[in-house]
C-alpha cells in the first residue's frame, strides 16, 4: 500500500485525472482516459481499465492541480513507460508509470 506523505520523495495520494495514447497492434494511436492513485517525483501509480505490458510507451497528457503546481491551471503533455502492474486495493488494476521526460508546464491565465 501506498502511504500518504508530504515528504516529496514519497508518493503521494492524488486523484488526477489523465489521458494516454499508445500505438495498438496495427501501429494506431489509441487515446484512453484514466485515473492517478499516488504521484511521486519520477512518476505515477495510475487506475486504468485498459490492460498495458510493462515496457509499453505512453504518450500524457493531464491537468496538475493548484496543489502541486502552484498555477491556477497548469497542462502537462509528457511520456512515460509502463514499469509495473498493480493490483489496487478496489481489485482493479494499476500501472506504475516512470515519466521518461518532464517539460515545462504551459500556465494558462
């Protein structure tokens, strides 16, 4: 289980909701939405009812709170890597996500 933590080099429990795109099968991107459980420094424990392997690449794109960013708005557009899979304490599955780059986040005023 993931504790809850104000120290930023714990995950914290966040509820955020997010978008990624991978490339299916046939070499299509494919958009889904999901959700985060915990945020840490290097990445995320996300809820999705989409079934990913480990290793897959995903394209993000999600919205952090005032709370973490300190902006009233603050839209992220990333990618990351599928590290581990997660069985969440609901029973449904979670993907540990290792953002593989952070860019700087667009502030809308």
């Amino acid at each position: 289980m993931i504790s809850r933590s104000k120290d930023a080099s714990h995950p914290r429990l966040q509820r955020i909701p997010l978008h990624f795109s991978y490339l299916d099968v046939c070499g299509q991107a494919v958009e889904n939405a999901a959700e985060t459980v915990s945020i840490g420094t290097n990445g995320f424990l996300m809820k999705s009812s989409k079934r990913l392997k480990l290793g897959a690449l995903l394209a993000l794109r999600f919205r952090l709170p005032v709370e973490i960013s300190g902006n009233a708005v603050c839209d992220l557009r990333s990618s990351g890597r599928v590290v581990s899979e997660h069985r969440l304490e609901d029973g449904t599955v979670g993907y540990k996500v290792e953002l593989a780059r952070v860019p700087a986040a667009r502030s809308e005023r």
